[in-house]
C-alpha cells in the first residue's frame, strides 16, 4: 500500500468512527416550555451560584427518619458547566385517579406529579431529569405557578450541573 492510500484508509475509518465529530452538544437548551430562553438561563445560574454555595447529595433520602444529611463545600466548577441542548419541556400531570389507583395516594387534580421513569427513587415526582439524555421534565400544573416552577427547575438544573461534575446522584 502506499502512503497516500494509507492514510486515505485511515481517514476513512477515523472519520466513519466518529473520530472527526465533537460528541459535544452545542450549548443552549431545547425549550419545550411557555418561558423564555432568558428565563431558562437565569434559572440556570441560580443553580450554579447555589451548587457554588454548598452541595446537597441526599435530599430524597432525608425523607426517611434518622438519615444525616450528605452536605459538602460548595464547588465552584458548577460555574464552568453549561447546559448543552438539554430539553425542558413540560408532561400532563398524573391524573388522581391514576395516583390513587397506583400508590393509595389521593391528590385533587392537577396533581402537580408526572411519573418518574426507572431507576428513579420515587414513582412519582413534580419534575425529574435524564442525564444521559439531557433532558429535564416537569408536571404541566407547574407552569405558572410563581416562584415555584424557578425552584422546581432550579433543583432539576443542579442536578444535571452535579451530574456533569460527577457526583453520585442516587439520592437527588
């Protein structure tokens, strides 16, 4: 073979492995939700700025009696994360019908949950978020309730920060 041929064999199989692309996501969010991109990065760098203050590990597993709190020094690479192509979009709440029929649970509709896909902790939740897919969901009665759908994404965005970083996240 000659050295041209070489390293147009070579070229091909680099290329055809994905050895030429960037497995990086471009930066930005998939908005699937009635707020704006400025309101989704505003949200996003209260989360840096909360994960930069102190890192809360275990705040599902405190709802069980007697855990101690998994808290740590804040971590200021939260700052250096960015969201890359992570979608925010909104699921129709769980009816309370369904809730009552699966968990003996009785909420008035809208039930502020969606379900939580495995391997959650919960089977349901107001929002959860997929790592490996970057994707971040939450209940639709949620949409405009204030405050409260800044908190509920804020904590879903610091989930995907720790995530990114490297934490353990079973008990986020």
């Amino acid at each position: 073979m000659g050295w041209s041929l070489r390293t147009l064999i070579l070229t091909m199989v680099l290329v055809g492995c994905g050895g030429g692309e960037s497995e990086v996501l471009p930066i930005g969010f998939v908005n699937r939700t009635q707020h704006s991109g400025a309101d989704l990065w505003t949200i996003w760098k209260s989360a840096q700025q909360s994960l930069a203050r102190k890192v809360d590990l275990n705040p599902l597993q405190r709802s069980d009696p007697g855990v101690l709190a998994d808290m740590r020094q804040g971590d200021s690479r939260a700052f250096r994360e960015a969201p890359h192509q992570i979608g925010v979009a909104r699921e129709p709440d769980v009816t309370s019908a369904t809730l009552f029929g699966t968990t003996g649970v009785l909420r008035m509709d809208p039930t502020g949950l969606i379900a939580c896909p495995q391997p959650c902790n919960v089977r349901y939740a107001a929002a959860f978020s997929k790592y490996d897919l970057h994707l971040t969901r939450y209940a639709e009665s949620w949409e405009f309730e204030g405050d409260n759908f800044a908190i509920l994404l804020e904590y879903e965005f610091e989930n995907q920060i720790l995530s990114a970083l490297g934490y353990n996240m079973s008990w986020r």
